[in-house]
C-alpha cells in the first residue's frame, strides 16, 4: 500500500471535458447569434460567426460593434 501511487490526471481530465463542452456550445451559439444579426445588417455571415464565437466571453460587444457599421 505504501508503494502505490494515486492517479489523479483522470479526474483532472474528466473536469476539463465536462466544462470545455458547455465553453464550445455556449461560443457556437453566440457566434450564430451574431451571424445572424450580420446577416440582418448586410454583412459577411461567416466572418462575424468566427468573430462571435470568439469572443463570447465579451457577447454584447460584438453586437455593439455591428450596430455602429453602417448598412451595406
């Protein structure tokens, strides 16, 4: 019993998975929100769809950002 050594990376691991699936949906729900939005105002779907997913973190931000650019 001395001489074993506890494994403690599986845990770990099992943490980082259970919260990197929430992060990735959470950021492709954001980003399609902002496509979207881009799409309303004229502009490219796929490019605020990449700039939406990432940056989630600061959401409204990239709304803000549309709102401002003119129509086109």
């Amino acid at each position: 019993m001395l001489g074993r050594s506890i494994d403690r990376s599986r845990p770990v691991f099992c943490w980082i998975i259970f919260i990197t699936i929430p992060v990735v949906a959470m950021a492709f729900l954001t980003g399609r929100f902002t496509a979207k939005y881009a799409a309303e105002r004229g502009r490219s779907e796929h490019a605020w769809f990449l700039l939406g997913a990432l940056l989630f973190p600061i959401f409204p931000i990239a709304w803000m950002t549309l709102g401002l650019l003119p129509r086109k």
